[in-house]
C-alpha cells in the first residue's frame, strides 16, 4: 500500500488506511489545528520554554516577582514591540550603543550590571516570550521547577562548601575556586577576591531558588565562560548553598548593595614594596665598597699631583 504524504491536500494522497484526497480541507485543518494546539503539546512547549528562561535568564531576571540584576519582565510584551525584542535580547550592547532611548535607560537604571549578549534563535525567544506572555495575563509568578537541591542539607555541608569556596576541596569537574573572585565574611585574613561581588550577602538579595538556579546555571558573562563545560556537581550546589545559608545566619544584617573598596590588598603590597626595597638596599649598599675604595685611593694621589703642577 503507497503511504506517502503529499502536503497538497485534496489531491489522491494516502496515509495508511486513509486516503486524504477525499478528506475536505477544512476537517485537514482542523485536525491539525486540534493537534497542536492540544494541552500536552501546549504543556510540552511551555515547559520547554520555562527551562530555557531558567537556564538563560532567570539568574537576572524574574517575571512577576520583582527586579533583580536585571528588571522585572512581567508585562514586556505588551511594554516594548517583538520586533524591539528580538532585536535588544541577542544584542542589548550594541543597542545600547546606537543610543537606542530604551536601550540606554535600561542600562543606566541597572548599571553597574550590563546584559550579556544571548545566543538564542528566534524561535527561542519567541518561546520565551509566549511563556512570559502567559503567565503576566494570568498574574502568575515564574518558580523554577529545577531549582531545588538534590538532598537536604546535613550537618557538615556549610563546613565542605567553606573548603570548595577557599579551593581546598577541588572542584570535581575542574573549575575555578570561587574564592579566585569572591570574598565571603570570615573566608580568611585577607578575604577573597574582588572581580565578582562579595558573597556574604547573596542568601540575603536572593531567595532560595533563584541562588540554587544561579549555582546550577551561573549565566553572569565572567562565571558562564568558566562553568559553562565544568558545571558544579549536586553534591558542590547542596554544599555551597548550605555556607551561603550559614553565612546569611551569622549575619542577617549584611548589606545587599557594594560596600566601600576593600584597601587590605593595596596596602599590603604598598607596604610590601617599602620593605623589599629597603632590605635591598640593605643587602646591597656594601657591594661594591671594595671596588671603590681601591679605584679613590688610587686616584687621589694623582689628583694631588695635578694640584702640585698647575701654576
């Protein structure tokens, strides 16, 4: 039996045990129209696109929750054009750099936090968008379904993600130790790094699921190139989160916002300096006595002697 398809309905084409040609059109389309506009098939796409603005967007931004690093997108849809958005999402820098008016207020209202370009198809963000479309018309809040934590918290945990945050424990798949950029309140003498912002208060800015989704999916530019082909294994995100938490309990009134330049380093090096150069000169200012001692005893008697003869 011929069982191919051929798309233009109404001619003698066939499926198996059906021969479209003698369908009507319109009961063609509505089959297909049922099809896909069925609730699995709508449920398949939402929660396609509900991982996707996990994974990519969630670290910055919520949809019915409130600003975070980045605003609030509850209602975008119907704030800015699908054209103006499918131009600003892949490249908001650039955007930004053309002066676009929108563009340039975003970033001054965020700043110092700048949107990273987003390698997303059109079609991505167009899922995207349909599901922060959805659930603004329904005045529905966005919770991530993946950011949970693979197993309670045990005693023990906030002291193992303390030794992963200092680089004692290695990271499993090969990634940088988060002290190379962050500092933590009580991390050491001299603290952490200052590339990244201080983690002390991050359990405080956050709430759970959105720091065990950044933990799961860093899309900051800096932690993203870094992790995005070593992730963190479940067991580094339960430890980790649990120092955060443990942090956030030893100081519940940590600021959110930076707080003045950390001075420790450059004084420490400025200082540094002063002894290196005065041990230097320490060690080295008898060097060459020996040479010059000799070179001025053997020259003076000359220069004696050329007083003596000059008129």
């Amino acid at each position: 039996m011929k069982t191919s398809l051929n798309y233009r309905f109404g001619q003698d084409s066939t499926w198996p045990g059906i021969r479209l040609g003698a369908i009507p059109h319109s009961m063609l389309w509505l089959a297909f129209l049922l099809l896909f506009n069925s609730p699995p098939f709508l449920f398949a796409q939402s929660q396609g696109a509900a991982t996707l603005f996990e994974k990519k967007c969630y670290s910055c931004h919520n949809i019915g929750s409130g600003n975070k690093k980045g605003p609030d997108l509850k209602g975008v849809t119907t704030q800015r054009s699908r054209e103006w958005l499918h131009t600003f999402i892949p490249s908001p820098s650039a955007m930004n750099r053309r002066g676009d008016l929108t563009a340039v207020e975003l970033f001054r209202k965020f700043a110092p936090e700048v949107m990273p370009d987003q390698t997303l198809s059109p079609e991505e963000i167009d899922s995207i968008l349909a599901l922060i479309e959805g659930l603004s018309n329904k005045n529905q809040i966005f919770i991530p379904a993946g950011a949970k934590l693979s197993r309670p918290i045990a005693a023990g945990d906030a002291e193992a993600g303390l030794r992963i945050f200092r680089g004692k424990t290695s990271l499993s798949r090969g990634g940088t130790a988060c002290i190379t950029c962050h500092d933590l309140q009580g991390v050491g003498l001299f603290g952490g790094g200052t590339l990244g912002p201080s983690l002390t208060a991050a359990n405080i800015k956050y709430r759970d699921p959105e720091l065990i989704a950044i933990l799961q999916n860093p899309n900051f530019p800096t932690m993203s190139s870094v992790f995005v082909t070593r992730p963190l294994t479940d067991e580094e995100i339960v430890q980790l989160f649990a120092l955060l938490q443990a942090t956030r309990q030893a100081n519940p009134t940590a600021a959110v916002a930076p707080g003045p330049v950390d001075l420790k380093f450059p004084l420490l090096g400025f200082g540094l300096l002063v002894l290196g150069l005065a041990g230097m000169n320490r060690a080295w200012k008898g060097r060459l006595r020996g040479v010059r001692e000799v070179l001025v005893n053997e020259a003076l008697p000359r220069a004696k002697s050329l007083d003596r003869s000059r008129p």
